[in-house]
C-alpha cells in the first residue's frame, strides 16, 4: 500500500478498486493519525495535503477490513518519514478507538507472505490460535508479533511511541 501527501484541501484520496469496506479502514486510518500523531503534525498542517493511498493491482477489486492495520502504518510512516521494512507483512482490522481486531485468511496469508521473503509478519493477538494451522516448515523461517493495539502496531513497525489522543481541546 503505498500513500503520499500532495498540496490541496485535507482530502482523502484513494485509488486501486477499493470496496467500501477498505474504504473504510483508510478513513479509520486517517482519523487515528490525525488523533494520535499530532506532534508529528498538526490539524492545519493536514488541511493543507491531500492524501493519497494507492492500493496497487488496479484492475484487482479489493474489499475488506484486513488492510486496517496496513493503512494505518503506511499514513503513519509518511507523517514521521520512517520507512517500513520491507521484509515486514501485517494484517488486521482496526477501531476507531485503536484496538486491532481478528481478520479471516490468516492461514493463505502468512504462507503467501513467507513465499514472498516476509520474515516478520504482525497479526492481532485473537488470530493466535490460526498459526496452528500453518506447516511447520513456513512457521519455523517467520517471527509472529501478535497485537491488540494500534500502539503496539505502531512500536513493532516503525519503533514509535504514540502520544496521547486529542482531548476536548478544540
């Protein structure tokens, strides 16, 4: 998932042939951002970028919630320009009160992404029980981190610390 910031209005542009449900996430994403990494920048510096996530495989049609947390790592890896590894996978949905939540597939997911040279891969702590049914063979060359916050998330992908939410300050 790739995302930019482009001068405009503090729009939410999104590309691929995403569903509604990953539309979704994407604004869940943004709103967490927003809310949580506001010492990296703030409600103006927002409404002066358009921001742009960009799903590739255009012609694929893309739905569902397990690119939540994804979404939000590639927003928050373009606001404190800390790069993701490539070697990392993840997969999740997320709340709007930052919790991450149990996805389905999580047995194809993580023999695709180990075929793919993942070596790390961040799941939500409730799928736990879903890596007993990965072979043994793909397993042993993978490091599991399993979560159940975006804050957790966050540490594990980028080595972040998020600062408190907005309040009732506005």
């Amino acid at each position: 998932i790739e995302s930019a910031f482009i001068p405009g209005r503090g729009n939410l542009l999104l590309t691929g042939q995403l569903g509604d449900v990953m539309k979704e996430s994407a604004r869940i994403s943004l709103s967490l951002i927003k809310s949580r990494l506001h010492t990296y920048m703030t409600p103006a510096d927002f409404a002066k970028l358009d921001l742009h996530i960009h799903v590739p495989a255009g012609a694929t049609p893309k739905d569902g919630p397990s690119a939540g947390v994804t979404m939000l790592t590639t927003i928050a890896s373009l606001v404190t320009n800390k790069p993701v590894d490539s070697k990392l996978a993840m997969t999740g949905e997320i709340s709007l009160r930052g919790a991450v939540l149990p996805v389905g597939g999580i047995k194809e997911k993580v023999i695709a992404a180990q075929r793919s040279g993942i070596k790390k891969i961040i799941l939500p702590s409730d799928n736990k029980r879903d890596i007993e049914d990965v072979p043994s063979e793909v397993k042993s060359q993978l490091t599991f981190v399993f979560v159940k916050t975006i804050e957790e998330v966050l540490t594990q992908a980028l080595g972040i610390d998020l600062p408190e939410p907005y309040t009732n300050e506005f």
